[in-house]
C-alpha cells in the first residue's frame, strides 16, 4: 500500500473543509442579519435599543426559541412537527390543571407538564416510526388533537394562576439579583446549552443527523433507527412542555386557543438558522439566532406602528428571503 | 467472444483523432484532481483510460461532459476546439457520458428516464404514455437490452439500472461515448452483452472512452490503453501489445502479486451462522447454507439470482416469508439490521450511494456510524478524538485518498467512497460480516490490500460472505461458494473444485429443471437435486456438513457428460 498511502492525509492534518466553513458562513450571514436588522429598528425608533425592550424581545423570544430548539432536531432528521404550537397550550391548560384546579405544588405540576408533552411526542413518533406514517400528516392530526383536548380539558376558558406566584416568578421572576433578566431568559438559555451538547456532543444529536442524511444507510448500519426517532420527538414533546410551562407562567394563565401558529414561527426560526428542511444538516445556534431575528421582527415592526396584517407579510418575506440565500450560496458553493 | 473484434478491424481509420485533450488543469480545495492531463482518442476506437482510485478519471470525464469546467487546457473534438457548457450542450456536441454514479430518477420508469427531455410530444395527453413506452420498447430492442419500459427504475437491481444508463448514453447520436466504470456492478455475462454494444457502436467516425478496474476486460476489449496517475498522464501502450502486469505497474508504481488460492476449507471449525430453508415472497425458495468460523463463504450468480436479497433477508432488511436461522447453535429471530448488528451480523450493501453513505456528512462520521454507541461513546457522549484517530488509521491503511478525515464524503472519487463503507464495518467489531460487492470500483492495487484486510479477518476468526460478480475475486478469496440461481442455491463448490466453469454453470442451472436436465443427460439424479423440490426436505438439512455437496454432485455429473 506504499503508493497509496502516499497521498492520503497525514493524520494531523487538520485542515477545515469546505463544509465547517460553509457552516461558519451560514451562522454568521444569519448573527449578520440580526445584527442590521436590529441596527434597522434603532434607527427608525431609539427605543428600540433600550433596555427595557430589550428585555421584552428576549421574553418574547423564549417561547419561540424553546419550540424552536425541540423541532430542531426532528427537521434535521428530516422530519416535521406541525403539532408544537397547540401542544403547547394544551401543555399551557394541563400545567394549569395540576397546579390550579387539583392544587399540586406548582414544581411537581410544573414537572408533570413537561412530561405530558414528552407524552404528546411519544405518541407523535409512535405514530411516525412504528406506524409509518409521514410526519407531515401525524403531527397535523396531533395539531388538531392537541388543539381539541386544551379547549376540552379546559372548558375553553383560561386558567389563572394567581394563587401562585411561585409559578409566575418561573417566568418573571429574576434568579440572579444584580442582573435583571427574567427567569425565562436563563430557562431558554439553559435550554440552548442541553440542546447544543445534545446535538454535538452525544449519540443522539449524531443519529439525528444520520437519519436526515441517509435513514436507509442508517437502517443497515445497525442503528434502530425507528427507536431513536421516537426518543428524537419525545424530546421535542419536552421542550414544547417547558414552552407551555413558560407561556403560562409568563401570562399568568394558561390560554387554550392560544398555540396555533406558534408551530409556523418555530420552524421558520430553524429554517432561518440554517437547519435543512429535507434533513442532514443544521445547528442549535442557528436556531437561536433564528428565533431572535423572529421575535426582533416581531417587536421592532409593532414599535415602528406597522399593523399585524403586514407585519405577517413581512415575516414570510425574510423566510423566502433567507431559504433562498442559503440555497443560492449553496449552489454557488457546489 | 471469438474470432473478431469489430473494434479491431484493421481497415479502420487510424489516424483520424477525433477528440484530443490537452494540458487540463483542474483544482478542487485541498485537492489538485488534474495536473496537465492529455489523451488522444482516434476514430473507431475503444481507448481504456485507467488509474487508481482519486488520479482523476471522474474528474475528466465530468470536464469533457461539462459539468466542470477545467482550471486550464483544451479539448478538441475533430480538430476543432469545444468548451462544453453543460451536460445538454455536450451531448450537443456528440458527447455522451456514462456516469460512475447513477444519473436516474428512481420513481420515474425505465422509459421516461430513457427518453427523458426527449419524450415525444404533441399526442394527446392520454396516449402518450403508450407511445412513450412503445418507443422506449423499440430502443431497448435495437439494443438488446431485457428490461420492461413501464418497470419502476429505483425497484431495479444496480445490474439494471447500470443497463438502463447504458441505453440511455446509447441512445444519443454520440460521436464520442464515454463510460466511466460501467461493468462494476455487472457479472461475466452481462459484461459480455455490453461489449457487443460498444463493438455495434464504434464506428471509423465514432470512438469510446472505457473506465474500468476490471483489468480482466481491458485486453477483451481496447484497442489502447491510456494509464493517468495523480491527475498526470503516464502514458498509452496498445493492447496488443502489452500485458496487465506492464499497464498495472504503470498504474501504481510497481508491480503487484495476483496471490494464488486460499488455503483449503476449515472442515473442522465451528458453524456460526446456519441458514435453512429461507424463503421470501419475491424470489428466496428454500435457501440453505452454512457459514464456518473464519471462513470466507463465496456467493456467486447470475444479475438477478438472490444474492443480495439472501443478505437483506438475513440481517432483517427484508421480511422472510420461511426459514430459521441459528446463530452458533441458537435460533435467532431477526426482524430488523438493527438486530443483526447486535448479534455481531454486519452487513454491507452493493450499492453505496443509496445503502452506504451518508454522502453529505465527513469521512470520519461516516466511519464511525455503525460502531458509534459500542466503541466511541461514553454515556451517552461522543469520543470525538477517538473517532478521528480511529477514522485516521483506517484511511491510511486503506489508502483513502482525501484532504483529511473531515472531509465531505460526497466530494471523494467513488473507489475512495467504497472504501469508506469498507471502513465502517472494519471499524466495528462484528463477528459475521457480510459483504455485497465490496470491491465495487476499487483499483486493483487497493483491492489486494482489501483481499489481504479480509483474509486477516479470516484468520482472526471473523465469518465472512462475500458476494461478488467477478468471479475471479470469489475464487480467489472464498473458502467456499455457494452458487444461487433464480432464488436458490444451486450448488456449493470448495476452493479446490470450484472453477470458473463449474460456477457458471451452476449459475446458469434454472432450479425447477435441474433434475429434469439430468435425466436428459441420461444420468442418475443426484441425490438431493438442490432446491428443485419445493416441499420440505428434512433429511437434507438435518446433516448438511457429512452430507456431500449436493450442487457439486450435480455439477461434477455435468461436466463429465
Ligand atoms: N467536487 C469535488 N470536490 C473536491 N474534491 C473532488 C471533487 N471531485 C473530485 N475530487 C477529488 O479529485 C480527485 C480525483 O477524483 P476522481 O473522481 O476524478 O477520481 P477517479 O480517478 O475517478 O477515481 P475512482 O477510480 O475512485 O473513481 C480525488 O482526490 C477526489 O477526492
Ligand atoms: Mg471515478
């Protein structure tokens, strides 16, 4: 093998590809557009970099973000989940039940909220991995599922949890005394961090990818890849749990109509970020610099007075607008 | 394969060049793939162009049909200088290409993807789909080319879709065809049907370019050989002239040992893995064999014959419809190759791209998938240095030629994308592994490195099957071969009397005739006509081992007629 071996790399070559670069780009380009974007708000309206609505982008970047993170992982396997936004308010009502209407210390009610959403994505990769069917089709039937039992259990009225404040500081309150960020800032931020070694560090995060790469391949390389697709949703259902958790307690009640459309924004945050749509390829912080640039969006257009309507229609926008970039670049890469 | 060589007819135009390349230069990162190639291809010839794995034959070709375009250099076709633009402008031009990746859609059928972009129009819509297969029909005639228009192209064996790809390049006006290793996936047989289509293509006016590992063929059919190693020419030799020892030494830089048979079987080890009576809905009837402990067990047969569907059966790809199967004395269930793998069953598929890779994702991820959780992970966290030392070793020992082990596999030369599925399964520690072609499109000096890599896992102890359509490689490396037609066995040769013939003809041996073909001959039926009874035959399986080897028998009984 002398010939051969000649040219192959020297084990301590360590050379960045092509690849690593094009994801550092990607990351970059999308903190870039955060960046003039937020730039952009400044300009049209000081208020917007103060500290004050600063604090109110973050809040409104947790719920997102948190949905944003879990569904992280089931897009790169090459999935969807449509099932997150009103998975999360019926997480919302069920959190409001153990701990309103029976009365359970708001931790343990807190703790079973988040686990009733690892239920809900059970079922969803139940019904996914060992069923067959395509994600598309089960997590809608689990959108619309979801989006009946929160009215049901409910009885479609809000459930408020005045009577509990500790569940309220979840959200508002702030852990560390000198800095005044909200709770829920360092819940997301703490979140992003489990996510982020998840996705990199451990087997998990790297059978997710190689199910969205090439799930056959996979298959025949000894993975159970229907098992690991069902720990991938269960652990999207977590984090929609903690979402319902953080909504609820940052609106002091749990509201059942509420979650429809939350599931759009959160999958247009990783798609934003850089996450692939058909699988195989994405990034935590992508995400989050996703969620954020969503929720800057969000804010700055309601600062500058522009109505819902057009606001939405900006939103959809970026979306193209970013899918088409990193498809664009890409291309020009291939 | 007789007397004459269309392509070698002597009245052919010998000094009509009709495609040169000159001083091509071309550079990815990290990698510099063409280094001032050239090459000259007359009218009516069939010019071999061979190399190692990574010297940069793919990379050519993909300039000359467009898809790159070169750093430097220029291409001249009939004297005049082309740029091709794209694959459409190229095909233009005269040039149709044959690629080593298939170029086929998978949920289209074999006739649209022939005449895609060409369909025939201006029919009424309903008819068009009748027409379009008529046409498709007539092509695959003139072509001689079995395969059904309306068959869904990705349900198609590797074997097939390579045939649906040859009709296709065929079926462009080509001045200049090239084909970048299209036999890989072929046995003898269907090797020889697309030789007869080059010779009834090649013309004074037209000429092919031919990629090939498969040195067996260059002197079947060449008229010269052009030799390119790291990206630079090395020179061309007329076949006729040479021999593969010069061409090969040309290739790698020295010469390499074709090693001699392997040692005889190990009658005395332990079986391992035992397979009885296995049967699928499609095709499997009543499959049987054994595999010893460190033994290589040779499958051999026709496109077709159940090979690899006996492998997806096995490690639970694929749902069984009958059989057992005992894994060192205990019967084992297994319903997915997930299973398998817990068992210490590895299997690796004859087709990489769709089976083997994940073509977007590094060297060393996709090394590490299959032993990931047993080998680089600590609770549940992944040894990252581990797997890049690990990745590392195996490229070197391999010879996988890459920038590092970071790499996108996707952007490595096939040869080098195979041996990452080599290295996968070498990484993981399996007690039985079973590999579907493993040397598809590997140069000849790396797959003796392989042959030696799988002959010392032998002799640690490992099982091995290797199925394979180059029957040189299973006679060489195989302890034993089981030959399967039609869905069964038909037959299992030792080393020692397992010749090329033999196997042929018990590939070629249709199952359910089998007895009624010695009764023709006007001899005794061999004992337990392989599987030509379909009802369960107790006595047969109960004592395989004292039992003679009934596909011999029935062999041997036809080759002394
Ligand atoms: N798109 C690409 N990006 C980066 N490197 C590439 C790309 N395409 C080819 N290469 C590199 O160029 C070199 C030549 O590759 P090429 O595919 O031409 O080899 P080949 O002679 O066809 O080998 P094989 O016999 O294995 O098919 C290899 O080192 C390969 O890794
Ligand atoms: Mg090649």
């Amino acid at each position: 093998m002398t010939t051969t071996s000649e040219h192959t790399a020297t084990p301590t070559s360590r050379m960045p590809t092509a690849r690593t670069l094009r994801d550092r780009l990607q990351q970059l380009l999308a903190f870039a557009s955060l960046i003039v974007i937020a730039l952009f708000f400044t300009a049209a309206d000081p208020i917007f970099m103060t500290f004050g609505n600063i604090t109110n982008v973050l809040f409104s970047t947790v719920v997102i973000g948190l949905l944003a993170l879990g569904t992280t992982f089931v897009i790169i396997t090459g999935g969807i989940d449509l099932s997150i936004g009103t998975g999360m308010a019926l997480c919302a009502v069920m959190s409001g039940t153990f701990v309103v209407t029976w009365g359970l210390p708001w931790p343990v009610g807190v703790l079973l909220a988040i686990l009733f959403g690892g239920l809900i994505g059970l079922v969803n990769g139940f019904n996914v991995a060992r069923l067959g069917l395509p994600p598309f089709i089960s997590t809608l039937a689990m959108m619309l599922v979801a989006q009946g039992l929160a009215l049901v259990v409910s009885h479609s009225a809000p459930i408020y949890f005045n009577d509990s404040p500790g569940y309220l500081q979840l959200s508002t309150g702030s852990l560390i005394p000198g800095l005044q960020f909200p709770n829920a800032v360092l819940v997301l931020a703490v979140a992003t961090i489990v996510a982020g070694v998840l996705v990199r560090r451990t087997v998990l995060g790297r059978y997710t990818f190689a199910i969205g790469s090439n799930e056959e391949a996979t298959a025949l390389s000894g993975i159970d890849v229907s098992r690991w697709k069902i720990v991938i949703y269960t652990l999207a259902g977590l984090f929609t749990g903690l979402a319902g958790v953080m909504i609820s307690a940052r609106l002091g009640s749990a509201q059942p109509a509420t979650g429809a459309g939350y599931e759009l924004q959160a999958i247009a945050a990783v798609v934003i970020g850089g996450t692939s749509l058909s699988g195989g390829k994405g990034s935590i912080v992508g995400t989050i610099i996703g969620a954020l640039i969503i929720s800057v969006l969000n804010n700055g257009l309601q600062l500058m007075s522009i109505p819902q309507e057009w606001q939405n229609v900006i939103l959809g926008v970026v979306i193209l607008v970013a899918v088409y970039a990193d498809q664009a670049r890409k291309k020009a890469a291939a | 394969m007789t007397v004459v060589h269309g392509t070698r007819s002597p009245e052919r135009a010998i000094d009509r060049l009709l495609l040169e390349v000159e001083g091509v230069v071309k550079g990815f990162p990290g990698v510099q793939a063409l280094d001032g190639m050239h090459l000259t291809l007359r009218g009516g010839e069939v010019l071999a162009l061979v190399g190692e794995n990574g010297a940069g034959k793919s990379t050519l070709m993909k300039l000359l049909s467009g898809i790159y375009a070169p750093d430097s250099g220029t291409f001249r076709l009939d004297g005049r200088e082309i740029r091709p633009a794209g694959p459409k402008h190229a095909e233009d031009l005269g040039i149709s290409i044959i690629h080593q990746e298939f170029n086929l859609m998978p949920d289209l059928t074999v006739a649209q993807n022939l005449l895609i972009g060409r369909e025939p129009r201006s029919v009424g819509f309903f008819t068009r789909d009748r027409l379009l297969n008529e046409r498709a029909g007539a092509l695959l005639d003139r072509l001689g080319l079995p395969l059904d228009p309306r068959a869904r192209v990705g349900a198609l064996t590797v074997a097939k879709q390579q045939m649906v790809e040859i009709g296709k390049a065929l079926s462009h006006d080509a001045k200049v065809l090239i084909m970048d290793e299209p036999t890989a996936a072929l046995n003898d047989a269907e090797v020889e049907v697309l030789h007869g289509l080059i010779r009834h293509f090649v013309t004074p006016e037209t000429g092919v370019i031919y990629i090939s590992h498969r040195m067996d063929e260059l002197k079947e059919i060449s008229d010269r050989i052009t030799v390119i190693r790291d990206g630079r020419y090395i020179g061309t030799v007329d076949t006729p002239d040479t021999n593969l020892r010069e061409v090969i030494s040309m290739m790698v830089g020295r010469a390499i040992r074709t090693d001699a048979r392997p040692e005889n079987v190990r009658e005395d080890r332990p079986p391992v893995l035992r397979v009885d009576g296995l049967a699928t809905k499609a095709l499997l009837k009543d499959v049987t064999f054994e595999l010893r402990e460190g033994e290589i067990l040779g499958f051999a047969g026709l496109m077709g014959a159940g090979r690899t569907e006996v492998a997806r059966a096995v490690v639970g790809a694929d749902p069984i419809s009958a059989g057992t199967i005992t894994l060192r004395g205990a019967p084992v269930r297994i319903r997915h190759p997930a299973r398998a793998a817990e068992l210490g069953i590895g299997y690796l598929s004859e087709d990489r791209k769709q089976f083997g890779l994940m073509l977007g994702q590094s060297v060393a991820t996709n090394i590490a998938l299959s032993s990931l959780a047993q080998r680089f992970a600590t609770r549940g966290f992944v040894r990252d240095r581990d797997i890049r030392s690990v990745a590392d070793a195996l490229i070197s020992s391999l010879g996988i030629k890459t920038p590092s082990s970071r790499a996108e596999v996707s952007n490595l030369s096939g040869g080098n994308q195979q041996k990452v599925v080599i290295a996968k399964w070498l990484a993981k520690d399996c007690d039985v592994l079973i590999f579907d072609e493993p040397t598809r499109g590997i140069d000849v000096g790396a797959k003796d490195e392989i042959y030696r890599l799988l002959n010392d896992l032998a002799a640690q102890g490992k099982s091995i099957v290797m199925i394979s359509s180059e029957l040189p490689e299973l006679l060489r490396m195989a302890h034993r071969v089981v030959v399967m037609s039609e869905g069964r066995v038909t037959g299992e040769l030792l080393a020692d009397e397992a010749t090329q013939e033999r196997v042929m003809h018990l590939a070629t041996l249709r199952p359910d005739e089998s007895a009624a073909d010695a009764a023709e001959l006007h001899l005794p039926p061999p004992d337990v006509p392989a599987a030509s009874d379909v009802g369960p035959h107790a006595d047969h399986h109960a004592a395989p081992q004292s039992e003679a080897r009934p596909g011999a028998d029935a062999d041997q009984a036809g080759q002394s007629s």
